[in-house]
C-alpha cells in the first residue's frame, strides 16, 4: 500500500504519465467489459473460423461449376451463327 501512496505522490508531484490513477468503478467497468481466452478457446474459434471458410468456398466452387456446364449446355444448344 505504501508503495502505491508513493508512485501517486511521485505521479502528481512532477507531472509524470507513466502512471494512471483510476477509480474503483473505472476498474470494475474495465474488468467487465475484458475477455479473457485461453490458449485453447482461441485454436477453437480459429479452427471454426477455418472450418467456415472451407465450406462457403466449397459452395461457390461448387455454384462456379454448374454456371460453367450450363454454359457449356447452352453453348452447344445455340446454333453456331456467320461469325463461328
């Protein structure tokens, strides 16, 4: 306790900001809106972040693959025209 009466005096004595003083419900509000991750929780919601990923790029290669065979569909039904 002493030493934090020290570095308060120091702090407001010269002017110094290398430290803050805070409230107690500044520091309540702090911790509240804190999320703490463990090393695990943060590989999972990357995994499912991962996981995610794969499966709407899996989608639109699969949408991108039938947009090209109806072209070819379509290409081989129009007659070849004067330019062909």
């Amino acid at each position: 306790m002493e030493e934090l009466r020290t570095i308060r005096g120091k702090t407001e004595k010269n002017n110094q900001n290398d430290a803050v003083i805070i409230s107690k419900n500044d520091l309540q509000r702090i911790k509240d809106a804190t999320n703490i991750k463990t090393k695990d929780q943060i590989l999972q919601e990357k995994a499912l972040l991962e996981e995610q990923k794969e499966a709407a790029a899996a989608k639109a290669k699969a949408r991108k693959e039938k947009m090209q065979a109806l072209d070819q569909t379509r290409a081989m039904k129009v007659k070849p025209n004067e330019w062909q």
